[in-house]
C-alpha cells in the first residue's frame, strides 16, 4: 500500500537524486490519444528544486509525446524505482510546464543540470506535485547499473546545429496524434553544437 507524503523530504530527495533512471508519464486529452511512458536516464538531467517542485532536462529523442501531452494539458507523474538496495517505488503525479530555450527562464535553471553540458537538450520541463508517494516494489528486480550510455550525446557531438534543427522539425514538432510538440524555432541559435 503507498504511503503519501506531504513532501519530497530528505529521505525522498536522497532516493530520487541517486537513481540513474526515472519514467515520465503523460497523456492527451483526446480519449482516443495515445497514452505515453518515456524512460529518462543519464545522471545529471534532473533536480529537486524543493518539498513539492523537480525538474529534468528533456533531450532529444525519435518522439516528442510528453511535451505535447504537457502543452496540450500539464498532467504528469513522474517515478522512480530501486532496482538495487532496498525495495521502493517513488511516484510524483503533478503539473508540468515547459521551458523551451527562448524562455527568459531558461538561464536560471540550465545550470541545475550537470549533464546539459552535452548537445541534445531540447526543453527543462518543470513539475509541481499535487501528489508524493512510496509503496513497497516488492516485486520489482534486482538490475545492476554499469553506466550511463552515451550514444546520445556522441551522435549530436558530431553534428552542427542545422543538423539538429531539422531533426527536431522531421521528428520532434508534433506528437503521434498530432499536437504540436517542439516549436522549433525556439532552438535555432540556442542547440549547443560543440563536437565531443
């Protein structure tokens, strides 16, 4: 049974932060619309901002579905689960906002994330909970953790900025059903574009 907290307290904060990988959660409005689960890794690309706030840093990907879910309506959960040490599954459910690169925001929480110092950052998605829980994840499997991949990273390190931008507006400009996801002129000028 899930335990609800009032908080992301130190004890929270301290499981979050050590996980090298988290799962996004979002969905359309549309009934029809297709729901998504996103895994989200590489250490470095999310921060507690305090008892009831987080942010990650959105890279790059084949698909866009969370930031059109959240443009279209906000609602997210976030979780974490322990595939080492004890059992325990942690869920944010909340609101999410988008900050694209032209925000005037942006500056203020780049620097949050140790790993936006690789190419292929695409947004900061911000998150207020409405709700914090833990429950058991008795079942949940014993996986070991090697490493983060850098595959990611190596293949926009060895592309100009151009390049990302078109991949972003083939890709990345409206979700499966539609909506619009990435607004692509927010990351001309703005896609770091240095070659690893």
């Amino acid at each position: 049974m899930a335990t609800v907290h009032e908080v992301i307290d130190a004890k929270l904060r301290t499981f979050i932060e050590a996980q090298p990988l988290f799962f996004v959660a979002t969905a359309p409005l549309a009934a029809d619309g297709h729901v998504n689960l996103s895994p989200k890794g590489t250490l470095g690309s999310l921060a507690v901002l305090g008892p009831d706030r987080l942010a990650y840093l959105d890279l790059t990907g084949s698909g866009a579905e969370s930031l059109a879910h959240l443009r279209e309506n906000g609602r997210i959960t976030v979780m974490w689960v322990a595939f080492e040490g004890p059992p325990n599954i942690v869920r944010v459910h909340g609101t999410g906002e988008v900050l694209w690169h032209d925000d005037p925001r942006w500056d203020e929480y780049i620097g949050l994330f140790p790993a936006a110092a690789d190419p292929g950052a695409r947004a900061i998605v911000l998150v207020q909970a409405t709700r914090i829980s833990d429950s058991c994840g008795y079942a949940v499997p014993f996986m070991e953790y090697k490493g983060d991949r850098r595959l990611l990273a190596e293949y926009f390190g060895r592309r100009d900025e151009e390049f990302h931008v078109d991949y972003v507006a083939r890709k990345n400009a409206t979700s499966i059903d539609g909506l619009p996801a990435v607004p692509v002129e927010t990351l001309r000028g703005q896609v770091k574009s240095e070659r690893l």
